[in-house]
C-alpha cells in the first residue's frame, strides 16, 4: 500500500510541482545513476532538496532511492514519521542513540540502493554553500567501490527558503558531476568532493543573491 501510494505522489503531485510550477533547467541529466547501489550528494537550501532530486530519477527506481536525514526532525509526531519514511523514503539516521549512525546507510547501499545525501547537515541560507560535514566521506570509505555523483542546485532557496511553506515559482538549475573516486583519504575525498560541487556551482555563472 505504501509503495503505492509513495509512487502516486512523486508521480502526481511532486513532478507537477516540479515540472509545472517551478520549471527546471537539468544540466548533464545522463550523470545520474541508473542503477544502485550510488550515492548522490548535493547542496541543501531548501525542503524542496529532497522532491526535486528524487524526481530527476525514473519512477521505475523510486523504490531504490532513499535521501538520508536525521531521525530526531522527523520523528515529532507520528504522521510526520509515517510520511518521512514511507511516502518520501527517508532513511533516518539516530545521531543520539549510540550505535552505528553508518549501519544504516550500509546496509541501504548493499541492497543496491541509491542514497541521497546533504553533506552540509541543516538547510542554510539560499544559494550559500556552507561546511561539510564528513559523514560522506566515513560512508564511502566503507564503501568505496560505490559511485558517488554530485549535484548542485540552484534556486530551490529562494522558492522555498528556511522558514517557510509559501513557495514562489522560480525556474531553478540542477547541475549534475562526474563521480567523484574514492582516494583513499577522508581528507582528501573531502576536499575532492567539495571542489567538485565548488566547480558545478561555478557552471552556471550566477550573480550574488541580493
């Protein structure tokens, strides 16, 4: 049932909000994963982060892609739970609980699963990159064989910034990378993914928000 009704969604009301009321501007959309497992890691300024990537993929892999988020925000009532994990496919991760925040994630991508991750944690604000956390990097040194892709969005800030739910139709810009390798150092794979994104948000030429 809930497979159903998480098709219906990002078949229905998602990819018209996407296609329709925003309009995208899709940049090296053949970068994307076909399969899983992969891991795609991009910016994060708005709600709108999570819809948005996961419609670029083909509704016959929604049941495979699964963004990363920490339990903590989604757990606060139990339809907020109940529509995180079974209509939006979050996989949470329990940053309190003591255990292996990893194990998760781990085990997503030896099912053939393609993970979304936001290095940069929280939203912040619009078009801003801001430091990246390593969790990224801690994941693919466990799994180095698997594709990490990076995206870079633009716009998704401004049409829905932190703070609020009134969403302003803006044409917004999607940047797709090349995978980024494993290098055999946390440090350095850091630096290689940030230059990566870095070098996507550089593509599109965009002047300063005012």
């Amino acid at each position: 049932m809930n497979d159903w009704l998480r098709w219906l969604f990002f078949a229905g009301p998602v990819r018209l909000l996407v296609l329709l009321v925003l309009g995208l501007n899709v940049r090296h959309r053949e970068r994307l994963p076909a399969q899983g497992p992969a891991i795609i890691v991009a910016n994060h300024n708005s709600h709108l982060d999570t819809l948005t990537l996961i419609s670029l993929m083909p509704l016959s892999l929604l049941p495979k892609v699964r963004p990363v988020a920490a339990l903590d925000y989604f757990m606060k009532t139990k339809l907020l739970a109940w529509f995180a994990t079974r209509i939006i496919g979050i996989l949470p991760i329990d940053r309190q609980g003591g255990g292996n925040p990893l194990a998760g994630p781990n085990a997503a991508l030896k099912r053939g699963e393609i993970l979304v991750l936001f290095p940069e944690g929280s939203r912040g604000e619009p078009e801003t990159l801001t430091e990246f956390k390593r969790g990224v990097a801690l994941l693919v040194k466990e799994n180095p064989d698997v594709p990490v892709i990076p995206v870079f969005m633009h716009g998704l800030g401004k049409s829905l910034p932190k703070g609020t739910w009134v969403i302003v139709p803006f044409i917004c810009d999607i940047f797709i990378g090349e995978r980024v390798a494993w290098p055999g150092s946390t440090k350095r794979f850091m630096n290689d993914l940030r230059q990566a994104i870095d070098g996507l948000a550089a593509e599109g030429h965009f002047p300063p928000w005012e």
